[in-house]
C-alpha cells in the first residue's frame, strides 16, 4: 500500500502541466545538440536525426546501447540518461556539409532563438502567488521547488542553461528542492523537470504558450527601481511610460518609508515614463532629464545602458538637425542634435541590435555620409549600425572583381546589408540573434552562398542558403 506521502506526490504531479522531454536540435554552449525522447514516433526521431545526415543511424541500436555507428567517428557523441531521454551531440564550428531544409523545425518554442527571449521583452515585473525565488548576497539566483520529496531526481531548466536537462540538478532539502544559479538581468523563461516530466512553477502567475499545449514560467531579474519621494498621503501610485504603451492602472507602486518604489526589468534603450498620482500625471522631480513628445508633452526620460553618440561632420550652417531610426520608430522630430564646432552629435542608449537611421537636416532626410553601410528596407535605402556585433561576414576578393556585395538572410527579413570592402575582400559586422542563420551574398545583384562555408541547405528555389550557428550570448 503506498504512503501517503507517496499519494500526495502523485496528486500534486497530476494538478501540474506534465509533458515529456522537449525533442529537437539546439545549441548548447559549444555544441549542437540532438535530443531524442522515447515517447516520440520513430519517423518524427528519425526526422531529427535526418537533419543532419543521420537517416540511416538505427534507432534500436541507438536506444539499446547508445551506439552511433560510423557518426561516432565524424565527431558525435553520445549522452544518454535513465528517463527515456538521449541527446547526440558534437562542436557547432565541426559541422559541415549539407543539412535538410527545416533544420530546427522540431525545436520546442522555448528552445528557439535563446537570446530573443531575452532580449526582445522590453519591460517585466514579477508576479508570485507565493515568493519561491530570490537574490542571494553572491550575487546568484535561488529557485525553491516546495514539495516533491518523494522524487527520484529534480532539475532545473531554462534559458539561462540553453534548456539542458541535466546541467542544473536541484538539491533536496528538508522541504523540497533548491538551485542557485547565476542570472543576467532580464527576462528567464523556466522549468521544473521531476523525474523526467516538465513542470511549469504553479507559484509564478507570470507565464507564456511554451508551444506544447503548456506553459513557461517567466522571471526576471531586475535592473532599475523607480521611485517617487512624498506623496505619502497618496492613495496610489501608478507608473506608465512609453514601455507599457502608456497603460494606467498596470503598474501599482509600493507604498515605501519616504515615497513609493517600484523594481522592474526594462531593456536597455531610451524610455519615457510619468508617475500617476490619484489621477494627476506628474513628470518625475528627481529626474533632470526630459523629452518632448511631438505632441505638447513633456516627460521624464530614462536612459538605461551603454551611451553611444551619433555624429554628422559639417552641415554648420543648418538650423535643426534631428536624429530618426528604427530605435524610435522614424520619428523626425524628437530627437534634436546638439551643435558643436564641427557638426552635430547626440549621445542616445541603445541595447545590441541593429539599427537602421537618417539625419534630418532642415526638414531633409539624409543617409549618415562616414557611415559605408547601408541597409534596404521598402525601396529605401537607410544607413545601418549593428551596436555590439555577434557576428562578422566576410567574403574574399583578392582580385577585386566585385563591383558591389550585400549579405542577406533570415536576421534581416532577406534584404540587402550593403558590405564594407578590404584589402582582401568585403565584410560587414552584424548583431545576430542565437540558434542558426540562413544567409547569402549579393555579388553585383547576384546571389550566391558564402563559398568559403561547408555548412548550407536547400531552399524552395533550389539554391541553397549558408548556414551559420550563433552560440548563446554572454
């Protein structure tokens, strides 16, 4: 007969979202990795392996006695645990040769594009039912998984360990289970794997689709607190700002010894914000720094990150200069340039990326001249920064037969970023996201894969498209 303890873990594993291992191709620190569940149909594990040329590999084999045949001797490796789960594996810069077209098709949601997770969500606050997280002096991250003594075995598994299921096993303690991770501010999307069946935390109300008929659970660790001195006698306190497209009544401050507070996770960048105090807008008095709107509004402006400074040489004898791009949704008018003796200049704070940007001088859009990239975006051509680059594209020419060479690929919807030349060559630096890029150049209007990579596969027009693996950012 089991005890009761034993039955009250088997009721609280029923009331959670249970699902088997996430089957795919991801990347994995250095490696690539292949992870098979043996729950899976054969053809869908046979499809993965087919991405890379192992179609043939026998499954029986693989799964009996973790043998690899003839791939074991290209590189692979094997890793196999005692729930149904095995993962094949091997160096991303090892890879070559052709791979099927749809690579990555069988890659859980979570799994997909790591940093974009991360970085795309511009503002987070966290939201428990019952605070099972928290910052530790070391600087690390504590998660508390209540419960479950009953358990062979608990990891952790997330975004911040590229979703691997054995990288962060969870300590039993007297009342359940811990992991002390080291965290990045931002956006984390987790799991709980108990013996092998994925959990989402039922203490998080924060959560997304994971993709699987499931949940995510999000945290996010915090960069900036703001705060607002006074106004004890104040009912509430509302922030709102250009991150939450201006909402009023989300963000609820907390009531503090001298004012209010309230800590968030916002990305790096330029952000106008307002405080709401019992209904009237106020801008905040202990923030110098203000924006006009366009619209005959004032608001308080945040700066968060590195600051980098636009410039444009010359142009001495204009009147209004102004700086617009993708990081403001091309918005001529609010983002004046200081004058200076040789031109114009603004410091403005981006978060990595690429950005595409015109100066208006006296009402007349223009490219930036000292900049030789230059991106097409709708039939116009704008100037292109890829702040902190992830990646450099290079292509030869030592005999200086092109004329003109763009790169294009799945980052930058397959348009054209035009390509700086060398001495021995042309290239360009590109912030990519993580996972794998599909790319081609674009050799005087001709498009052709990168001849100097192995890596490439198919495409609807029978061309084929290079390949190139990003590894998880730092």
């Amino acid at each position: 007969m089991k005890s009761l303890r034993t039955i009250l873990f088997c009721i609280i594993c029923c009331n959670y979202s249970l699902q088997a291992q996430p089957a795919g191709i991801r990347i994995e620190g250095t490696n690539i990795v292949l992870t098979l569940n043996q729950e899976l149909p054969r053809d869908i594990q046979l499809e993965i392996l087919s991405q890379f040329g192992m179609q043939k590999l026998s499954l029986d084999s693989l799964w009996q006695f973790g043998a690899i045949g003839k791939w074991g001797s290209e590189g692979w490796k094997v890793q196999k645990s005692n729930k149904g789960n095995i993962s094949i594996y091997k160096p991303v810069n090892a890879l070559s040769g052709k791979m099927i077209k749809g690579a990555g098709s069988y890659l859980p949601n979570e799994m997909r594009n790591l940093l974009d997770q991360q970085t795309q969500t511009t503002f987070g606050v966290n939201n428990f039912r019952k605070q099972n997280i928290s910052s530790l002096p070391n600087g690390k991250t504590r998660f508390f998984f209540e419960g479950m003594q009953e358990a062979g075995n608990v990891h952790l598994s997330g975004t911040f360990n590229a979703w691997s299921t054995l990288a962060t096993p969870m300590v039993r303690v007297d009342s359940g289970w811990i992991a002390d991770v080291r965290l990045k501010a931002g956006k984390h999307c987790y799991k709980y794997i108990i013996d092998g069946h994925w959990v989402h935390d039922l203490n998080n109300k924060v959560r997304e689709d994971d993709g699987h008929h499931g949940s995510n659970s999000i945290y996010f660790v915090y960069n900036h607190v703001f705060t607002l001195k006074g106004h004890e006698q104040a009912r509430n306190v509302i922030l709102s700002g250009s991150f939450v497209n201006w909402d009023e009544k989300t963000l609820r401050m907390n009531k503090v010894k001298d004012g209010w507070a309230l800590p968030v996770y916002l990305k790096e960048g330029t952000h106008a914000y307002k405080f709401i105090v019992d209904g009237n807008w106020i801008n905040d008095p202990a923030n110098q720094f203000k924006v006009n709107d366009g619209k005959g509004n004032v608001n308080s402006l945040l700066n968060l990150g590195d600051t980098l400074t636009f410039s444009l040489k010359g142009f001495t004898n204009s009147k209004q200069v102004f700086l617009a791009g993708t990081f403001n949704n091309w918005d001529g008018n609010s983002l004046a340039m200081q004058k200076n003796a040789s031109g114009w200049s603004l410091p403005i704070t981006l978060a990595p990326g690429n950005y595409q940007y015109k100066f208006v001088v006296d009402g007349r859009w223009m490219r930036d001249p000292a900049n030789p990239h230059t991106a097409d975006s709708d039939g116009v051509t704008n100037s292109l920064l890829a702040y902190m680059p992830t990646h450099t594209f290079v292509l030869k020419d030592p005999q200086k037969k092109y004329k003109e060479v763009k790169v294009t690929g799945n980052f930058n919807g397959w348009t054209g970023y035009s390509m700086k030349e060398t001495s021995t060559g042309w290239s360009i630096d590109v912030y990519l996201p993580t996972g794998k890029c599909l790319y081609k150049f674009i050799v005087n209007g001709d498009w052709i894969v990168d001849p100097q990579n192995p890596q490439w596969e198919e495409n609807e027009f029978n061309n084929g498209n290079s390949v190139v693996w990003i590894g998880q950012h730092q």
